[in-house]
C-alpha cells in the first residue's frame, strides 16, 4: 500500500527497463546521473548522462500523500535536461505533472538502444495509484494538475452520486458575492476569464480549487480585441496521446484577435504556445470547433464592397464577387490544412451567408434556403495547391490553397426562417424554423413532417421566446423549452409504415403558465363593495412578468440542469423604470427526467429600464454550478461550489462590525485609493439608491475587492449633498 502512494518513473518504451522506480515520498530529493558507488539515487550509464545530471525535488509534506509533487532540476551538464522534449533553464526547478516526459540528455520523446551498448534515457512520470481510491472531488479537482484518468468513469459515477443523492452535501455560493464585468465573462475547465477595464487585460481566475477566494492565475493583454475565443478540456480523442508538440494535451486556450492573429495559450500557465498571422487579405471574426473531423474553422466577415484599406488583418483588393473566406486548421496542435473562398459566381449572386460544420459546407441564400455541401467533395474536386513553408510566411499569412470552380453537387436543400436548421443523425430529422415562435421536425430522406412536429405558439407576446432542439445527450428526443416552461418529446417509429412522430414524456411549466391555468382572478370592488368592471383599454401601471426556463446538460455526469428565472419591469416611478432578474432555483434531473435534486438559489439581479436585453445562462460542470445574467451593459456570474456541512461549518465566517454613522468625507482627503489592478464588484441599483451608506473595505488576502454594506440605525431624517 505504501508503494501505491508514490509516483513513480516509467522507462519509455517500457521494454528497455520493465521496472519502474519510485519516488520515495520520505526522500527530500532524489539524484539521478551517471556516476555510480551511491552517488545516485538512480544511475543511467548513457554518453549524454553526466556524472551528476538532474535531481527530483519534493514539495509537500510526506504525512499527507496526497500532497506531494515533484519538480526536475537540471544540475548543469553539457546537454541538459528536457521536459516534453523543451530543454529547461538549469538550476531552475520545473514542476512536473502527471505524464510529462523527462528526457536525460535527450531531445527526443521516447529512449533509444544504438550499437555498442549506447542507449539514450528518457522517462515518463506517473502519478500515485491510490488516487484512484482517494477522495473523490480532490481527485477531479486536481485533474487539472494533470493526473491520469484511469478511473474516470468511476470517479464519475461517485461524483454524480454526491451531487444528487448526498444529503450532507449542498451547493453554496462562494464567498466574495457575485463576479461583475463589462464584458462577457468566459467560463472553461474550471477557470472564469474577466476582462479588466482598468489594466485594459484579461484575468483568469480558478473556481474550482478553491473555496473562499478566487485566486488570479495569469493575465493576457485585451488589445488587440479578442474577436473569438474556445476553451478546450478533457481528454485527448483518438489517435492522439500525450505528450504533443505546444503542450496541446493539455487544457488550452485559442484566442483570435482583431489583429488577425490566432494565439494559442495554455489553460494552466497563460504562457503563448502558437501564434500564427492569418491573412492579408480576410478578417476573420469567427471560430468554431468540428469534432467530428478534428477541425478549427476559422471564418472573415462578408463582402459587401471592395475596399482598399491596407492595414494588416483588413480587406484589401477584394471584388465583391468573394462573400466569404474560410480557414480550415487541424486542431490538435494548430496545423494549417485549407484556405478556400466562397464566391457569388460559383454558388450563385442571391447568397447572404455561409458557414462549415461537420464536414458540411452551409450556403445560406436570401430567399430563406439553405443548400448543403459536402466538404469531402469540394476538397476532392477543386484545385488544391501545396503549400510550402516559407519564411515571409509572418507577412503573408496562409494563402489561398483550395480554389472553388465548379459549383459542387448539392446534398440537400431547405428553406427555413432566419436559416435556422439543425440536423440529427440518431434518427436522420432536422428542425427549420416557420417563424419567430414556431418549429417543425421533419424527415431528412423525404421532407415528410414527422406526427406532432409542429412546435411553439405563433400568439406569445412578444417578450416570450421559445426554442426547439434535439437532446444534446445524442438520445431520440426533442427539447422544447422557454418562457411557458420545459417539455422532453421522444422520437417514435412506426416499422410498418417508416413514418416518425413526437411523443411528450416531460412537461414542466413555469409560474406565469400556471397561473394561466388556473382560475381567473376576482373583478375589483369599490369600498361599498360594488364590483368594477373597467374598459378594455384601461391601463393599469403593474408590473409585468415574464418568466423563462432555459437549461444545460452535463454529459461527464449524465445530469440535465433546468434553471427557472424571471423578469419584472417595473413601470411606476417610484421604482425608477428598473428591471429586475428573480432566478429562482435550478432542478436537477437525471438522463430519464426524474428530479433527484432541488437547489433554492432566489438571486435578484436589478438592472436599469434602460437597458433592455438579458439572457441568463446555466453552466453545471462536476460539484461547480454557475449561472451568468446578461445585459447590454455588464455580466453577472453567480458561483456555486458543492461542499460538504463539515466544510462549511469549519470554514471561518466573519461577522459584520457594528459601527456608527459615518459622515462621508470631503472630496479631498487622503482616503487610500484601490488598486485598479484587483476585481472589484460593482454596487448594484439598490445599493446605489439605499439611503444607507456604505464604505468600502479591502481584502489584503484575495484580488477579488466586494463592497460591503454597514447597517446603520435609522435617524429618520435623509442627508443631501448640500447638507455638507
């Protein structure tokens, strides 16, 4: 047992040294090098091992297993020391994770055996075996430092039996209020990415190992403007194994900037790892991912009219015969693969748009249709050039290396309001939209509407929205959700005839839909009792309602998320024409739709009347539940970790100090100013409107600054500006 809780090194390839060594966790440092005579710790008899070549350094207390980490530092030999096939500085110790490669004087991924005896070293390091029967959140916490996941499914299976039937374990809200920012606040493996208005950068700051406190990791500079930006997490598709070039095994983030540049950093470290020039030519504004082909699609603006600019990333002596330009990368690491236009004179002069997704290419014309091409095909039948590597490539960019001709055959063709089309191949059915509130699921081989499929309600006000989708858990079912409520159909077949239809296996309605259900309310009455009947067009100044449910899935656990919110307007004056966001809970349900879990979260979110749009989101990733509100102003994020009572008892809670009133201070005074560089959580309108004041405190220990509010007693009397 006491071996199971050391890491150990692995020969690679394992045929050349069957056993393995481990890493004592009683030892400070183990020496690894040529000489022999107990010198080492571990001896390697090669030509590019010194006497004295690396030592493994331990951090961590050797009473908590768990713990311990291990770090390679150089000693200084002639050739060096090489971790994932990257030379390290000497005397600097490297953190090691959990599958890195450490080569011995070797540049190269795995040891070689040449004649006469030579042979070259290179291992790998594994982590403990016990992590597996460890506790089980620390373990999928820290699978960002890179641990294996040989027991995920296991791991999974625990976690999801935490989440939804442990009943000394709830979700609580992480300490610090609510994360605010101007921009969109991106979420992804555990960490949120913040801009900062103040240092004009993007911080990122980690969630999920941490408890009290979010923690800033790295910063990147915000200009030039991140037009687009993908976090991807989790393990490596087939055939790929770790290590890759760049580090891309690991958790990454790719970042396209306005200045035409796709960045690639990692999720751990911020530290750049690829960072290519586009093109000269086309701005690309969009990115996408394909994981059916293993792709990143890249894709400009439209052409409307020639221009002439020639600054770098703009469109310079293009004919408004190009409508669009895509770029086509492997993704696994950044690999240029095609560069192609898409051209009126090829694909006819009534197109508006188009896009490229599961090996599709999608050309969308003004008519509402939308025709449907096979990349295959037009990679097959175009021309192709090859590509060169070339050293202006910096200037240049990647040039046009698939030129369209020929109008390829058409695969399908539908028309569709606003070109919403969405496609499922388990069975082959597709959506269209009819109008703004309105869906229909057909068959893909004959056009045929499938029985029931005709969703949504064309009479809804106006504020409501609906939406319609097929399940994301690649289950037979259709999912039509917004603000009457949330329904699950299953996707029937009749064998006999081959025909498909929609049978509604969940319903769940929101507040305003059964209060729409229910009886009408009573007719007002006068003080003597009389009832009142008013005019159709009497206007009555009461708030109105609007309710929606909206919903995510987590597929490592299986779980679907349904999250119910509202959203009043308040028009009286008294109220300051506000609106206000009530989110009230989030039901969690398993992949058959029985509840298993409630979470009462009634969070309110108030905004100004002004500012119109809002969306609020649900993201359920493991023991984390975030919910993000929307505005055209700023961005919310309400965090929730799952945490044991235990936890939560011990963790320290600091009671608020009762003071006096405090008069506020002149404008000048020597109140310390804060830091600009900290996060700062803006007031919301009712602290901005409460009579009561408030002061402002800073927390030394976290980079994340709240605004506190000091209850005061009443005196009973309002102060003005002008009473000072």
């Amino acid at each position: 047992m006491e071996g199971d809780r050391c890491w150990t090194l692995h020969r690679v390839p394992n045929m050349l040294e069957v056993s393995e060594f481990s890493l004592s966790i009683d030892k400070e440092a183990v020496s690894l090098g040529r000489k022999q005579g107990g010198a080492n710790d571990k001896v390697c008899t090669g030509p590019n091992v010194s006497r004295n070549h690396l030592k493994l350094v331990r951090t961590g207390s050797p009473d908590d297993w768990m713990s311990v980490r291990w770090s390679v530092v150089d000693l200084g030999g002639m050739v060096g020391t090489f971790v994932n096939m990257v030379r390290i500085e000497p005397g600097q110790p490297y953190e090691l994770q959990c599958g890195d490669v450490i080569g011995v004087g070797c540049p190269e991924g795995r040891s070689t055996l040449r004649e006469g005896g030579k042979e070259t070293f290179v291992y790998r390091i594994k982590s403990p075996r016990a992590w597996g029967n460890a506790n089980i959140l620390k373990s999928l916490a820290l699978r960002e430092l890179g641990l294996g996941r040989h027991n995920a499914g296991k791991d999974f299976r625990m976690l999801k039996s935490l989440v939804t039937e442990s009943s000394s374990r709830q979700f609580q809200k992480m300490e610090g209020g609510p994360v605010i920012s101007q921009g969109e606040v991106k979420y992804g493996d555990g960490k949120v990415i913040i801009r900062n208005s103040a240092t004009k950068t993007m911080d990122c700051y980690n969630i999920r190992n941490n408890t009290n406190s979010m923690v800033r990791l790295w910063s990147l500079p915000a200009r030039p403007r991140w037009e687009d930006h993908l976090i991807e997490s989790g393990p490596l598709p087939p055939p790929y194994q770790a290590p890759l070039p760049h580090e891309a095994h690991r958790s990454r983030l790719t970042v396209l900037r306005s200045s035409n540049r796709l960045q690639r950093y990692t999720m751990d470290t911020g530290h750049l790892k690829q960072d290519l020039f586009l093109s000269r030519q086309h701005r690309f504004t969009e990115m996408a991912p394909d994981p059916e082909k293993g792709w990143l699609i890249l894709s400009s603006v439209r052409v409307t009219k020639s221009s002439s600019r020639t600054c770098p990333g703009s469109l310079t002596s293009c004919s408004t015969d190009v409508l669009k330009s895509f770029i086509i990368f492997e993704s696994i690491p950044l690999k240029f693969l095609f560069h192609f236009e898409v051209k009126k004179s090829v694909f006819g002069s009534s197109i508006q748009d188009a896009a490229v997704c599961l090996g599709l290419l999608l050309v969308m014309h003004q008519n509402k249709s939308i025709e449907i091409f096979s990349m295959e095909d037009i990679i097959n039948n175009s021309q192709t050039d090859l590509v060169l590597e070339h050293q202006d490539q910096e200037n240049i960019g990647f040039p046009i290396n698939l030129k369209v001709v020929d109008k390829p055959s058409c695969l399908f063709q539908v028309k569709t309001d606003h070109h919403h089309l969405e496609m499922n191949m388990n069975p082959w059915l597709y959506i269209k939209s009819i109008s703004d509130k309105q869906f229909s699921v057909h068959q893909l081989s004959n056009d045929n509407l499938v029985a029931g499929g005709k969703l949504g309600n064309k009479t809804v006000d106006g504020v409501d929205h609906e939406n319609v989708m097929f399940s994301p858990d690649d289950s037979a079912r259709v999912i039509h959700f917004g603000s009457f409520g949330f329904k699950v159909l299953n996707i029937e077949k009749d064998y006999e005839t081959e025909a498909y239809s929609l049978k509604e296996t969940f319903s769940l309605k929101s507040d305003r839909d059964k209060e729409s259900d229910s009886t009408a309310p009573p007719l007002p009455t006068s003080r003597v009792g009389r009832q009142v009947v008013r005019p159709a067009n009497y206007y009555d100044n009461v708030a109105e309602t609007v309710s929606s449910v909206t919903f995510q899935y987590e597929d490592e656990l299986g779980l679907f998320g349904v999250l119910v919110s509202e959203e009043t307007i308040n028009d009286d004056d008294s109220q300051a024409n506000s609106m206000m966001t009530h989110i009230k809970e989030v039901k969690i349900y398993d992949r058959k739709f029985d509840l298993l879990r409630t979470e009462a979260l009634d969070v309110i979110s108030v905004r100004s009347g002004m500012d119109l749009s809002s969306n609020v989101s649900l993201t359920l990733d493991q023991d984390l539940l975030l919910v993000s509100v929307k505005s055209s102003v700023r961005t919310t994020l309400h965090a929730y970790k799952l945490r044991s009572r235990v936890e939560m008892e011990e963790a320290p809670v600091e009671e608020p100090e009762t003071s006096q009133p405090v008069r506020r201070q002149r404008r000048r005074s020597n109140r310390p100013r804060p830091d600009p560089r900290t996060l700062r959580r803006r007031s919301t309108w009712n602290e901005r409107y409460d009579l009561t004041s408030t002061t402002d405190t800073d927390d030394e220990d976290d980079n994340v600054v709240v605004e506190e509010r000091v209850v005061e007693a009443n005196s009973g009397r309002h102060r003005t500006r002008s009473g000072y």
